[in-house]
C-alpha cells in the first residue's frame, strides 16, 4: 500500500525510491512536458534534502502511480 509519509509517519520509506501519484486528469498528452518538469524538480529536491542530512542514498527509481 502506498501512502503519504507526511500524513501516515508510521509509513516505511524505502531508500532509493520515490512513488509519486498523480491524479489521471492532471496527466494528458497536452501537458507532458509539465508533469515531466514537475517530476524531475521533485526528484532534484528529494536528492538535495538527502544531501543536508549526509544521506548518500540518491534516487534510484521513481514510480509514476496513474491510476
């Protein structure tokens, strides 16, 4: 099951991977280049925050949740 870490702190959050879900109306041909920007800037924060708190762990693999 996935869920919110900022809403569920009990949650285990794997090193190495972000699940990102994204609502299905926000994700369309005519907006690709959005989500994409969105995601990559998602990802760039979380590996920067790592970097502060000395964590080596970087992102690994992203898992788009479309459903």
């Amino acid at each position: 099951m996935f869920c919110d870490v900022d809403q569920y702190p009990m949650a285990i959050q794997v090193p190495g991977v972000m699940i990102i879900r994204m609502k299905s109306a926000l994700l369309c041909f005519a907006n690709a280049n959005f989500v994409k920007e969105r995601i990559i800037k998602w990802v760039t924060q979380e590996e920067s925050e790592d970097d502060k708190g000395n964590s080596k762990s970087s992102i690994q693999l992203v898992i788009l949740d479309t459903s």
